[in-house]
C-alpha cells in the first residue's frame, strides 16, 4: 500500500509516528481534518496512525491504535461525523486513566498526537502533557515500561486543532464544523419562515451554544431574525421582555408577518438564571397576543456533510498541525492551530484553553462586558450590526432635514448576497431615518427608463434569504450614457452610492469617479461592495457569492464523484466558472479532492496534461479490485482556448486505451447558487452596514476641493477578518491586471500545491 507520492525532503528528518483522534461532541469537518493528517504524514516521510473513539482508544490501546494507509482515507473529505469515532471519556480526567494512555502510546511507538476536539479535549491533551514526564516515571518505576522507552519517548508532542460546532474557543477566528452547524441551522430556520410566514406565527428556535452565541447571533444575523439571546450580552432580569417585545412589535406595526426569536441554548439573564425557549414564548404570547412555536433544533445542527469553509478550513488547519509536530522541540510548547486574520497560524495551546475558560468565568462573575472583549472583532462587529438593523432605538436616527438619499444598483451577473446587502442596507438606511432607493436593471434601466424606486422596510425584510438579485442586474457600465445618469443623480439628490457587484461594478466606480470632473452630480460618496462567484475584485480578498458557489460546487462534485466512483472505470472533467479568476476552480479543487485543476493563472501545458493522465492511469491500476474513488478534473472556463474540456476529455479517454473513460460535466449557472450561503448573507449584512456608515461619513465631500474627494470613492473590501475601504484611484492604477479582469496578487496563489499533495498528483517542472 505505497503511497503515491514521494517523501519529501522532511523525510530526512527522524522518522516519527503521528497519531490523531477527534474527541469530545463530533462536528462536521473531523474526517477532512483527519484526511489531511493522514496525507501529510505519508508525505513529509512519517507513518501515520489513527487512534479510535477519543480519550477512550487511548485508554484501551491495542486495535484502537492502528496504522493507516494513504488509500484508507480516500473520499472521506465528503463524509460527516468522524469516521474515527469519538468519545467523551470520564477515565481520562482521572490521573489513573491518563496512565494507562501514556503506556499504550509508548508500548504503540506513538511520537505525537493531534487532538480535534473541542477545548475539554484540548484540556485534557494539556494536562496530558504537562504530566507526561511523571506518567512515564511512574511507569518505569512500575515496570510496565522499560526505562529505553521512556527516553525514546521522554517528549510527548501533542497538537490541537479545534473541531467543535459552538465557534467557543477564543484564540481562533473559525472552529472546524461552525460553518458546518451554521449551515444546518440556517437551512431549518429558512424552512420554518415558510409556514411562520404562511401563519403569521412567531417561532422561537433554540440552538446549540453553551458559553458561546456564535451560532445563535450568526444565525439571527443570516435568517433575518427579529431578535437574539446569547449568553454573553445578558440582558437585564427584569427588562429583557420589555425591549424583545417593543422590537417585535414595531415590526409587527411596519408589516412583517413573521416573528423569528433564536436562542442560544446557554443564554442567560443578568441574574445568570436560564432564558429558555419556552420562557420567551410565553412573554410573545401573554404580552403580544402572537401565535407561538417553540422549535428546538437539537441534533441536526451537527448532522450532513462539512461546507466548502469547513472543509477548507479542517484541510488547512490538517496540514500546518503536522508540519507544527515536525519543528517541535522539547522547549516549544504545544501548539494550536488557530485561524486569525483569514490566515492559519499556530498559538500556545494553554494559553487558548486558559482564554476560552476565561469566558465561562467572567459571564459566571456577570462581568459580561468583559466576556464579550474576549470574543473576536467580527463576532462584537456582527453583534452591533444585528442591532443596529433590528433595534426599535429612535436615539440615532438623523434629523429629518439632515437625513442622506442613497442610492443601491447592482452590476454584472447575479451572486449570493446581493439581495442580503440590500436588505441590511435598507434596514440601517431606516434605523437611522435616510431614504434607501434602487436603481433597477443597472445603468441601462436608470439611463433609459428612470427605473429607480424608494425601497420600503418591509418590502427587503425577507431578502436575506433569496438567491439571485431582487433589483435586476447587467453588464453595462455608465459610459453608456453619463449624461442621463448624471441627471437621474441630480433629479433624486442622491447623497451617496452602493453599487454592488463584480469587475464591472469596480469598472463603474472608477468610471463615474473620473466623471464628476464633468457631471458634479457624481461628487458624492460611492462605495463598491464586491459582489462575484470569480471572486476576482481587486481590493477585497473575498466577494459576496463565492462561498455560495463554492457550495453549489461541492454539492455537484459531490454526486459527480459518487458516479464516477460507482461506474469504477471514469473520470470527470468538470467546466467551472469564474472567467480569468482561478479561485473558484482552485478552491473547489481543493474541497472535493480533485485530481487535478487547471486555471487562467497556469494555464494548461502540454507535460502536465501528459503527467496528469500518467497519474490517473497508476491511480485506476492501483484501483483494481479495490473500492475505486471517483475521479475529477476541474478545468476553469479560461484556462486554455485550444484545451477545451471537450478536447481535455478525448484525450485522456484516448490515452487511456479502453482501461477507463471519461465525461464532461458542466455545472454552469447553477455555481450562481440558489439560497446564498449564511457566510455570504452575515458578510453581506456586515459590510453593508459598514458602507452606510461610510457614507454618512464623507458626506461632505461636495464641499471639499475636487482633488481630496477622491478618497471617498472606495472598494469595501475584506481583508483578514477585518472590512477595509480601499480608494478606487490607488487600486485602478497599481494593482489592478486590466486585461485579465483581476486583482495583481492574490492570498490563494499557494493553495494548489497543496491540493497536489493531498490527492499525490506529481509536480511538472
Ligand atoms: P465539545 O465542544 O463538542 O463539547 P469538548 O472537547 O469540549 O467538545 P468535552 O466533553 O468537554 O468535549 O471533552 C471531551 C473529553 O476530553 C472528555 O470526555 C475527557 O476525556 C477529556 N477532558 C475534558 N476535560 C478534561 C480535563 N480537565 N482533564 C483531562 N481530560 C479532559
């Protein structure tokens, strides 16, 4: 069972046994996480072990230590739960239980082991740790070890990743399986929005969280709900009916139909006394009068397969955990793999555990304001923008006389989120007492038929959820005709702009802010709010729709790969968008363990086409009378004009000799998505709320000479975890590729090298 690949360089390093487990609840993304582990370890020359049902195998030893293979973990990027099985083990808390780990691990010639699990895991893999010299002196003192094997083994590496679908543990951005959690969660609520709506019900949803209401506030934010308990904003024992009702109320009054209230399942008073489902269901009952459901949606939240993020994010953090192993030393301490700023990084893991108990501790000390300062940015940035568009507050609202226009148009094609940023726009816009309005149809609907309308409240609330674009959307760019765009300007004295979409609404950006040199109704704040599948916006490191069509992706390869794999003998050469952008094909390649992916960026040559179709002919040999895994090729639209997926097909199937086949399958606009992705629809509602407020900001800009108003006309773009606002003159001139329609550097260049190893595609120099 050789691995396909040869060892690395590291292999030159000793020769380690690498064991993981997953432990504690199970959360969608373990077995990717494990696939990762696995893969590496062969790759970097080392053997890898898996260790059955947690804490537990380790107690047992013997056949729940097993060395694995590289074919033993194919498909299992699509699987959820972990296969590996996970346990909560009460043994392992005890001194006595952690002994008997420590014996199995040396008398097994286990040098490391990687924990996923949730922070009692990590817990308990610190105290396994910090203990570990004691342990093995105890052993040998014993004589169930012989004193060779405890210095052979007098180092216990030990790393963390963290699999837990809460999102609780403070030195990370993202755990494996919250996305995952959060999908389920929103797939649930978006069901019963469709009878609450029918019913004109109230339904109040608890959901899983015990110290921790990322999942709570992320689902609120994502299924445009009326109001939110979580345990770290307690609200006041004696108010919090007070408040929920009066919101409730006040959208019940502008027309909603539906009352949506989500609970964290650990949400508290500021009393620390539970506020359960069922105690907010009898304050809309007695006080509103509401027809209300209480749904508890328990299990499910960690049931199916892992999202694209999750998948990402397990395969990522599976990776850097044993590269982490191999450059410990014995003076290193143990590391975590985190993710901070969009980026993977390793941090101490005692430090993380201590922090994520901290927030336990201060919200049992009530000190709230303090167990929130522990969370990420993006989680208090999402938690004011929930406010902010829900709150019945009249205290920040503009003065009549002071509030702005703005103006919303969506440009190019359709993409998950749009209706979202318009929704949260809209909301805030009424919050704070502006008018919304929306130029239908792009440039053309406003030029040629005066296609604009104010937005009303209740019209957007139900947005959030719908795929697709609510305003109509095209291509066409301003210079079709600036003269009556400017005069539709002046007409409605808009104050400002948010035009959402791909490379052309950055086109139209820059175009209307060369303009306003001649048309000064184009003096006024504008904000491009990237909106593209391509992913392909310079200035932003993501855009709203890819993550909805990364999922439509995986979804579809998914089922591809389940036929590919069932008729033995073919492999699929799959068409995927994204023009001269590799993202789309780079990312899903690496989501669906894709045998090869070809983009823009590279291109497809000659020797990599004939070395990839020497690697599928070894991968269907060795396939021979084993369970075949389906086999993919994801080729980006753009990637070559002559190497078609049509021609790609032929050739391999001529290639090929009649020992396999091949199909060509093309997803097209379905990767637009149907439902956006709750990633796509909190990132929405996050930066369009951010670009009101920068509008109100540089509202002024009229009043500034022409040569400082250039600064307020901006990409909003992500960068890290944080939103920034890049001045479209800067990057127009220096970090745009013009003819290829996309930004000059990207963060994701590197990703394929590591799709390769994973799958054991050989390099091509
Ligand atoms: P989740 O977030 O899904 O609940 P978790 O990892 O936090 O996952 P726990 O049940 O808290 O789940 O912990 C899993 C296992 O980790 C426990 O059953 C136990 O074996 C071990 N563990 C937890 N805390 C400790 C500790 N303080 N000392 C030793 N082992 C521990």
């Amino acid at each position: 069972k050789a691995s396909p690949i040869t060892p690395t360089d590291i292999s030159m390093l000793e020769r380690k046994r690498i064991a993981v487990l997953t432990s504690g609840g199970d959360s969608q993304g373990m077995n990717a996480v494990v696939r990762a582990v696995i893969r590496t370890t062969i790759s970097r020359g080392c053997e890898p072990y898996v260790i059955y049902e947690g804490y537990e195998g380790l107690l047992k030893g013997g056949d729940y230590i097993k060395r694995m293979y590289w074919d033993d973990v194919r498909g299992w990027l699509a699987l959820g739960g972990t296969l590996i099985g996970t346990a909560r083990c009460a043994e392992f808390k005890e001194r006595a239980g952690r002994l008997r780990a420590a014996k199995n691990l040396v008398q097994a010639g286990i040098d490391a082991i990687i924990v996923c699990g949730g922070d009692g895991s990590l817990t308990g893999a610190d105290v396994f740790r910090a203990e570990w010299p004691e342990l093995l002196k105890e052993l040998v003192n014993s004589k169930q070890i012989q004193p060779k094997d405890a210095e052979n083994y007098k180092n216990l590496n030990i790393c963390g990743v963290v699999g837990s679908i809460d999102n609780d543990m403070s030195s990370t951005d993202a755990t494996i399986g919250a996305y995952s959690s959060l999908d389920r969660i929103c797939e649930a609520v978006d069901y019963i929005d469709a009878t609450a709506q029918s019913h004109s019900r109230a339904f109040v949803i608890e959901v899983m969280g015990r110290n921790c209401g990322w999942l709570a506030l992320m689902a609120a934010i994502a299924t445009g709900a009326d109001y939110l308990f979580i345990p770290e904003k307690a609200p006041n024992a004696k108010e919090f009916g007070d408040k929920m009702c009066k919101i409730v109320a006040r959208h019940r009054e502008n027309g909603k139909r539906k009352t949506i209230v989500i609970v964290s399942e650990g949400a508290i008073d500021s009393d620390l006394k539970p506020v359960t489902a069922n105690m907010v269901k009898d304050i809309l009952v007695e006080r509103l009068g509401l027809d209300t459901r209480v749904t508890t949606l328990g299990h499910v939240q960690r049931g199916g397969p892992a999202v694209a993020f999750d998948r990402l994010l397990a395969t990522l953090q599976g990776v850097e955990a044993v590269d982490a192993i191999l450059s410990l030393t014995p003076e290193t301490a143990s590391p975590l793999i985190a993710l901070n700023e969009n980026k993977i990084c390793r941090k101490p893991l005692v430090d993380s555990v201590k922090m994520t108990k901290s927030v336990a501790e201060a919200i049992n000390n009530k000190e709230f304001a303090k167990a929130m300062s522990l969370r990420d940015p993006e989680f208090i940035e999402n938690l004011e923008s929930f406010y902010a568009i829900t709150s019945a507050d009249k205290s920040s609202r503009f003065p009549s006389d002071k509030s702005l226009k703005i103006a919303m148009i969506c440009i190019g094609a359709p993409a998950g989120g749009m209706n979202a940023a318009i929704r949260a726009a809209t909301s805030y816009c009424f919050a704070r007492g502006h008018i919304p309005y929306a130029i239908n149809n792009g440039w053309t609907g406003l030029a040629r038929h005066e296609s604009v309308r104010k937005l009303s409240w209740v019209e957007t609330e139900e947005w959030t959820i719908k795929g697709g674009c609510e305003i109509g959307t095209n291509r066409n760019l301003p210079d079709t005709d600036y003269g009556m765009i400017a005069y539709y300007f002046q007409k409605y004295k808009f104050d400002g702009l948010i035009i959402i979409g791909g490379f052309e609404a950055f086109i139209s950006l820059n175009q209307l802010e060369q303009a306003r040199r001649n048309y000064p109704a184009f003096c006024i704040p504008m904000v491009c709010l990237p909106a593209t599948i391509s992913n392909n916006v310079p200035g932003t490191e993501y855009s709203l729709g890819s993550d909805t069509c990364l999922n439509s992706l995986v979804d579809y390869c998914d089922v591809i790969k389940q036929s590919a794999a069932s008729t033995r003998s073919r492999v699929f050469v799959v068409e995927v968008q994204g023009g001269n952008s590799g993202y789309v094909a780079t990312y899903a390649g690496l989501v669906t363990g894709s045998q090869a992916v070809y983009t823009p960026e590279s291109g497809i040559s000659l020797p990599a086409l004939e070395s990839d179709i020497e690697f599928l002919k070894r991968l269907f040999h060795n396939d021979e009378g084993l369970n075949h895994a389906g086999k993919l090729i994801l080729r980006n639209e753009k990637s070559s004009s002559t190497l078609t997926t049509e021609v790609i097909a032929d050739i391999i199937r001529e290639e090929a000799k009649g020992k396999f086949d091949t199909r060509t399958a093309i997803p097209g606009h379905v990767q637009q998505g149907g439902t956006p992705s709750p990633i796509d629809r909190v990132r929405a509602t996050r930066a369009a709320v951010r670009s009101i407020q920068f509008i109100e900001k540089n509202q002024h800009i009229r009043e500034l000479p022409f040569h400082k108003q250039a600064g307020a006309f901006v990409v909003n773009g992500v960068k890290g975890a944080k939103l920034s606002f890049s001045p479209i003159r800067h990057l127009h001139d220096f970090e745009t590729e013009f003819v290829e329609r996309r930004p000059k550097n990207v963060h994701w260049a590197k990703l394929g090298l590591i799709s390769d190893m994973l799958v054991g595609r050989p390099k091509v120099y």
